[in-house]
C-alpha cells in the first residue's frame, strides 16, 4: 500500500519559514517525480514545485527564488523549504508522487498538510 507522509506544516509569521518533509513508503521511490501541491479553501489545487528522477525542478512563478524542493532517495522522502512566506502561501500543501509509463500514470497523493501564514 503506498503512503505519502507529510509534515512540517504549522503557523508562521510572514516573512517567516518552514520545511516541509513527504516521507513515501510502498513505492519504488526513485523514479517518481515528486511535487507539491497547494489548495486553498474554494480553489483547485495548483503546483507549487517539483522534482524528477534526474533533479530537475519545477516551480510555479509565484514561489521562483523563495521555495526549494529537494528530494532524498535514500530516504524516500522530499523536501519543500519555504521561505520569505506571505500570506497568500496559506493554504493545504499536498505531496504528489507521479509515475509515467508506456500504458499509465501513476499518481498518489498524501493527506496534506496546513501551512498558515499570518501578517
């Protein structure tokens, strides 16, 4: 059974940080790429970063130069750190692991985690 694992989440000043942490279990974890994702109350869910099997990143405009997404195979697990919060970051932050074959894509998703910014 796959799980995704995230924590980290909490209230935070603006201007403050936070590291969130997806640890991944009952997948092969290295060839997935593994994202976060944020959904805000009445609004879809948006990708925020993410990070393929070769290291290659991915992040929305709105968090370029702010957010870093690691990943640590031998751990299973990825990383978001946050920085120079805003506000508007507030939201449920959810990790994706996504992988892509000749036949189907798979796609899992963990439970969320609540980030709060406060001005």
């Amino acid at each position: 059974q796959v799980q995704l694992v995230e924590s980290g989440g909490g209230l935070v000043q603006a201007g403050g940080s936070l590291r969130l942490s997806c640890a991944a279990s009952g997948i092969i974890f290295s060839p997935n790429t593994m994202g976060w994702y944020l959904q805000a109350p009445g609004k879809e869910r948006d990708m925020v970063a993410n990070i393929t099997h070769d290291v290659t990143t991915n992040y929305a405009d709105s968090v370029k130069g702010r957010f870093t997404i690691s990943r640590d195979n031998a751990k299973s697990t990825v990383y978001l750190q946050m920085n120079s919060l805003k506000p508007e970051d507030s939201a449920v932050y959810y990790c994706n692991a996504r992988r892509t074959t000749l036949f189907r894509t798979y796609d899992y998703w963990g439970q969320g985690t609540q980030v709060t910014v406060s001005s």
